[in-house]
C-alpha cells in the first residue's frame, strides 16, 4: 500500500516512522512551511520534514490547499502534485492546514486521520492539554475517515489509555504519540485486506479542545487547587503557567494540590522552604509549588530555587 503522508510535529513524525519502519511505501510527505524558531529565529524544518529528508523521502510544503483561499495558484500546484503521486491513502496527523473537499477526494482510499482524543469528545486544535486541564481520567487515540467536519468522521479504530494523576501535556503526548503510530500501521495492515468498518460518531459527548492562547497561562489563585494543579501540568511544557510575586513572572511547571484550608486570601505564601515547597493558598484548599523558574534562569526544583529567588511567608502570588 501506496501511503501519502501529512503532519507537521513530533506527534506526525512518530507516526512516519511507524509507517515508514512498518514497510510501507511513502512516495509523498505533506508538511507545513519551515517556521522561524529560536533566539536567532533561524528557519526549522518540521520534525516531519526532517524525518522524511533523511529517508529520501519527497517533501511538499504548500502554504494552503484551499483552490477558493489566498493562496489558490500554490493550491492548485499542490493539487496537481497530489494527483500525479501514484498512492492509495493519505495519513494525517497534526498537520496544521485544513484540508478540502477537493484534496479529501483525491486519494483512492480518502484520508485517514489519526486523532489525540476518544472522538467525540476533544475534537480540535489541544485535545491533549484539554483533557489534562478538565480532569478527564482517561483519553486515548481515534483513527477517522475524514471528511469536511472538523474532526466528525466516522471512526476506524479506537483506543483509551489512562491519564496519571502526575500526567503533563508532555508525557502524555509522548505516550499517544506511541499509540498513533501502532494503530495507524495495523489500521493500513486492515485496509490491505479489504474495507475497514467504520463506526459514526456519536452525537452525545461532542466537545472541542480549543487552540492553547499563552493569555490562558496566567494562574489565578481564586480557582481551587486541583484546578491550577491541572493546568500546571496541562500548561507543560507549553506554554507554560505563570505568575507574579514581588513584581516578578515566574513560570510554575510542577505543583501539587494539598487538603489544606487556611482561611487566607487566595495567594497567599504559606510557607516557602526547601522541605516542604511553596504552599500557596487557594480559592480551595492550597497548592504546593515544586518546580519554578525566574525570567531567564533555568527550570528549578524548589530548593535550587529558593537559593537564588527569595519567597516568604506573607508574600502573595498574583
């Protein structure tokens, strides 16, 4: 089987090298364009793009692939590129770019998409932070049919994993990743052999996993410590959840939320030592700080911390 292949992170490229390390044939990679990263916003190739490189594998990055959007005449290019790439089905996998109607129809097979949620549940842009940040206790990988809808097909396979109490959108991500790509290559091994049955969506439990805003990564003690517990870790490690003390933005990457009461305003420093952390008071119960960093310094355990950026008790975060 004839695989096209569409993805843009490190989530897409563990499931190329799934397909690829499974046998299959890849004769296109669909990327998006090189971005500027880093101090010297340097263009980066795509994780997926520098996968595909070193296996000689062709590379098309257009801008779009809408024939009715700005870029219509790329497009229309990437479309002929398409249809002249002898294949039987695309995989897509984060790839960043909607794809059409009219580039759906073009593979034989149609375009199977491999997704970070139990669909329908998290459709979207984050369903890996978003499940973390809502407290959902498991999540797991969907492998859809696509069609137009944003993430609505009909599913072709589908598996759950547990979400750990100390899960942060990182590690789960890698575990999902893993996951992608196992299923994506038995699902390819299936259709080998003749139609896979596909299963609607259901309508109940539909929720959509909107894109990650650094404006969401402010912390606001107000909420209770289980919630800004949560979006610690789904904030980790982007974009990472932040507050003010002493005039100050510190980032926060690991917190534990503790059956503390204190009768203190929400922010409050209870404590700040390097036995216990940073206890900090919340909307409900308190929340204990254990990973920090000060503006361009390195992430820290709280004790290392503590040596270099003075905390007390009385202190609020804001």
């Amino acid at each position: 089987m004839r695989v096209i292949f569409a993805g843009t992170p490190e989530f897409a490229a563990v499931a190329l090298h799934a397909i690829h390390a499974a046998g299959f044939e890849i004769p296109l990679v669909l990327t998006q364009p090189d971005r500027p990263a880093g101090r010297g916003m340097q263009l980066h190739a795509s994780a997926v793009k520098q996968f595909a490189l070193q296996h000689g594998i062709p590379v098309a990055q257009p801008v779009s692939l809408k024939l009715d959007g700005k870029y219509p005449e790329i497009a229309q290019e990437a479309h002929e590129v398409l249809r002249s790439t002898p294949h039987d089905v695309m995989v897509v996998a984060a790839y960043g770019l909607i794809l059409p109607r009219s580039a759906l129809d073009i593979p034989p097979l149609g375009c199977i998409n491999i997704h970070g949620s139990l669909l329908p549940r998290w459709r979207g842009a984050a369903p890996i932070h978003r499940a973390i940040e809502n407290g959902d206790r498991q999540t797991g990988i969907t492998i859809m049919q696509m069609e137009e809808g944003l993430d609505t097909g009909p599913m072709l396979q589908m598996q759950s994993i547990a979400i750990a109490g100390d899960d942060t959108t990182g590690s789960l991500h890698d575990k999902l990743a893993q996951l992608g790509g196992a299923m994506i290559v038995q699902t390819l091994r299936q259709m080998q052999q003749g139609p896979v049955p596909a299963t609607v969506q259901p309508e109940q439990g539909v929720s959509y996993a909107a894109k990650i805003s650094k404006d969401e990564a402010a912390l606001d003690f107000n909420a209770s410590a289980e919630q800004l517990a949560r979006k610690i870790r789904a904030f980790n490690p982007f974009p990472g959840a932040h507050a003010n003390v002493g005039g100050t933005t510190v980032k926060i990457w690991h917190a534990q939320a503790l059956d503390l009461s204190s009768g203190k305003a929400p922010g409050s420093v209870l404590s700040a030592n390097a036995q216990d952390g940073i206890i900090v008071a919340c909307g409900t119960h308190s929340l204990r700080l254990t990973e920090l960093q000060k503006p361009g310094g390195k992430r820290l355990a709280v004790a290392e911390f503590l040596k270099g950026f003075a905390i007390e008790a009385g202190q609020n975060f804001s």
